[in-house]
C-alpha cells in the first residue's frame, strides 16, 4: 500500500527551483500556485501531495506533522531552530547570501570602531544578534517583517540585515553592503517522526533528490 506524503512549500523562487528535483523523483504537480487558489496541490502521484504556506511557516508545518517534509532557507531554519527537523541535503536552490547594509553616506566601519550602539531593522533577528555578539558590536535589533531597505532611509535605523541576491535592490535605494554574513540556500527538512513511520516513501523521494542535486 503506498503511504500517502505530504510536502510543504512556498510559493515563488522555491517552488519554481524545486519543480526539476520533484521531477526527477518522478513527481509532477498539477497546478500552477501562481494561478491557483488552492493550497492543497495535487501531483501525479495519488498519494502524493504539496502544500503551499509561507516561507517562514514550512518549518512549522514540518516539526508538527502538518506536512512531512518541506523545503526552506538556511534563513528561516536559523531564525525557527530545529525542533523536531532532520536536515538531509542542502539542495542549492535559491542560493542568496544574508548581509548587513547601510545608507551610501553612514561610515559604518567607523562607527563599528569607536564602539557606537547601532540600531539595526531586520526580520532575522537572531542571525543579527548572534552576529554582532560575535564581532563584540552593541545593537538595537528593530523588527521588520518586510521592505527592510527602507528602514535607514526614514531614519528608523542605521543599518539591515536582509538576504541579498544580486544587490539591485540595494542600489535601488541607495544601500550598500558593508558585511557579508553568511551565505544563503534551501534545505529538505524532514519530520523525524514520519522518517520512521514512511521510511520508504520518504527515502525514495530523499535520495531522488540526492541524485538531482549530485550529493
Ligand atoms: P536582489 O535585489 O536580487 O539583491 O534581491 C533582494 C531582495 O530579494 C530582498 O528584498 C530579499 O529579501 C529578496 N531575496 C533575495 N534572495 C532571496 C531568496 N533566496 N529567498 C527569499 N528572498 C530573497
């Protein structure tokens, strides 16, 4: 009997980079999330199926058993913990990097060396406190759950952590990049409990993705 396998992933550049690693293990979803409303896509396999959330939301959903595998950035996982999730493969898709940006005309390396308190707006707030624990920098971390670009730009904050791809959006409002932090992909992340229960099913699709990714 086939066990049924639920897979949680986001719409957007994750989706689209994981549709040949899904084919490769002879899996097909048959609907478009960018058209559809559903959240619960079909593929061609009958007991196979894929849910789409929010990025942030995939490890939630896996650690829970509300889906038993999902795929996410090495940014979330950081920020979520890994509760309950087996991490097999760094998959190489949606490869960014996370750094630390400032307006063109602030002199964060200064200010870094006279030892200034920095405020700094970011969704991944504890990459950006472990990080600037580790480089002995003090900080005011502000929250932000998007267009974090903006923050230094109003004066809400001196500078962002924010994942960076090809810069343009940085340009765009005259940011630049003073730190690399670290760099960026997606993982599978696997629920433990189902590991044991649908080891199966879920190895085949593991090592199919495997193979995809050359690992
Ligand atoms: P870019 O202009 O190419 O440097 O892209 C930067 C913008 O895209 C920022 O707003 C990022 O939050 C977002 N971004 C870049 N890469 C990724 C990724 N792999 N996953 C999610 N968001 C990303």
């Amino acid at each position: 009997m086939n066990q049924s396998i639920t897979l949680a992933l986001s719409k957007g550049r994750i989706f689209e980079e994981t549709l040949p690693l899904l084919k490769a293990a002879g899996i097909v979803v048959l609907d478009d999330p960018e058209k559809s409303r559903k959240l619960i896509l079909a593929t061609n396999q009958p007991h196979v199926r894929v849910l789409v959330v929010r990025a942030t939301d995939v490890p939630t959903y896996v650690q829970y058993g509300g889906a038993d595998l999902g795929i996410t950035g090495r940014d979330t996982l950081l920020e979520h913990g890994n509760q309950g999730l087996y991490q097999p493969l760094d998959l190489q898709i949606a490869k960014c990097r996370i750094s630390v940006a400032v307006r063109a005309d602030f002199d964060y390396a200064s200010a870094v060396r006279q030892g200034s308190r920095l405020r700094v707006a970011t969704k991944y707030v504890a990459i950006a406190r472990e990080f600037f624990a580790s480089k002995g920098v003090h900080v005011d971390l502000i929250k932000l759950y998007g267009s974090m670009e903006l923050a230094p730009l109003v004066g809400l904050a001196d500078a962002i952590v924010d994942l960076v791809s090809t810069g343009n959006t940085l340009k765009a409002n005259q940011l630049v990049e003073v730190e690399r932090i670290m760099d960026i992909s997606s993982r599978l992340v696997v629920n433990q409990a189902a590991l044991k229960t649908k080891t199966q099913p879920l190895r085949d699709i593991i090592n199919a993705f495997a193979g995809a990714v050359g690992q």
